[in-house]
C-alpha cells in the first residue's frame, strides 16, 4: 500500500502556475550549466529526476542526450513532461510515483532533487529514500540535492506570520516551530485575482548539514559539497539556498 504523505498535494492546484513563475529560466539554465561539467555527463548517460515537477531539469538534459527518468506524484506535471517529450523527441521515461515508494531503478550517473522536496521527509522516510537512491546510483554516481530549509537556514530565517504576492497570486501563512523531530509546520492560503481561496497544511523537516551527512552516509553515500551558487560558491551561513552533493562509493 502507498504510503501518504501530509504535502503530497503542496504542488498542485494554484502552486502548479505560481511554481513555474517562481523560479525564473535563468537559474534553471546556471544549474544546468554546472551539472554538465562539474558531473562530467555524457550524451546517453542515465539521469534520475526526483520530484521533478514541471521537468524545468530533465527536459534541459534530455535535450542535451541524455536518457532521463522522471518521477513525480503530480500526473498533471508528468503529462506536461511526456507532452514535449514526445513533440521533441526526447528521451524521458515518466513514473508516477511518491518518493515513499521509490525502489532502486537500474544504475544512474546521476540523481537530482531539486526545488527542495526532500524537505517533506521525516526521518525514517527521508533515511529509506536515501537509500533507494543510493541504490539507484552506479557506483561513483552523484546525488545533487537543492534545498532552502536546511536547519543553517531555517533558523535565521523563520518567520510565524509571511504574506506576499506571487505573481498575480495573494500568498499568506502561519508557521510553528515544533521538535522531535525539527520541523516548520506551515498553514498557509493562496488567492486567485478572482477571490478563490486554496488552503494548504504542509511540513518542511529540518536537517542540519550534520544530520544530513549522517543520513546520507547511512546510505552509503559521502557528502563531498555544499555550495550557494553551484560550483561558484561554497555554502556559509546566510546564503539563501544550498546545493548538496554526495558521491556513491565503490564496493571493495
């Protein structure tokens, strides 16, 4: 049976649009430009897409040769991949599937978690993923991680009350800090320019990198960097984001 998850819905609805406003083409276009050379990828080479939503990141790979397998639990976001897929004719095998039930997928160069998803994770789920992922990774593979609610930045950063505008969107929330395990627990409300409310009841978990190299190396994976910009600048306190990289080791 499918595990369920309190943000398995987070992305859908209103979020689907504001997400793709959200994150501008030209961010996605520098972490491209990083991934290529910093991972050595090849054309052919087998990426793994987790959580990966509009597909901002396999659909850039793939058009560079790549054989990429995208999962999501979203169908809307997987039918909008398979929908240029298809009219580029490029290589990306669509999943849908909860990370919860994620099994080891053949042997990948490289997996990638962006727009920071691995946050919707207690520990024992986020531990079991881990190691799905690991098994997933051919050995000297590469897991790149993007995440903004690492402990080294949720902690400067946290906020009871935010209210924005995103876009044409009104977006408002209320957050508590909670413990055992370190988590935000968030209430929030988006507002169309037509009045439509969509409420919303998520979890972000919180890791330090500590408890994050403890975890992944539990895994059989070795936290090489952390960056802010990737491969520009190493990750310090009061960067807005962070960029994780962890290495697969190779069995004696």
């Amino acid at each position: 049976m499918s595990k369920s998850n309190i943000n398995d819905n987070f992305f859908d609805g209103f979020y689907k649009q504001i997400w793709k406003e959200l994150i501008p083409p030209e961010l996605t276009r520098k972490e491209l430009d990083f991934m290529v050379p910093f991972f050595h990828l090849q054309k052919g080479d087998s990426i793994l897409d987790l959580m990966c939503g509009h597909g901002r990141h396999s659909i850039g790979l793939a058009r560079m040769g790549m054989q990429v397998t995208a999962i999501d639990n979203l169908k809307d976001y997987l039918d909008e991949i398979d929908h240029t897929a298809k009219g580029e004719g490029l290589d990306i095998k669509t999943i849908q599937q909860s990370m919860q039930d994620l099994q080891p997928l053949g042997e990948h160069t490289l997996a990638i978690c962006m727009g920071n998803s691995l946050q919707f994770f207690d520990p024992n789920d986020l531990q079991e993923i881990l190691v799905n992922v690991s098994d997933s990774l051919k050995p000297g593979g590469h897991f790149l991680i993007n995440s903004w609610s690492i402990a080294e930045i949720s902690l400067r950063n946290f906020k009871e009350k935010v209210s924005s505008q995103m876009g044409a969107f009104q977006f408002s929330a209320e957050s508590t800090w909670q413990i055992s395990p370190s988590r935000i627990e968030i209430k929030s409300s988006i507002v169309s320019p037509d009045g439509i409310s969509e409420d919303r009841h998520s979890i972000d978990y919180i890791y330090s990198l500590n408890e994050m190299e403890y975890l992944l190396k539990a895994a059989g994976l070795q936290l090489k960097e952390v960056y802010s910009i990737p491969g520009r600048k190493k990750f310090t306190l009061g960067d807005p984001r962070a960029y994780l990289i962890a290495e697969k080791g190779y069995s004696l």
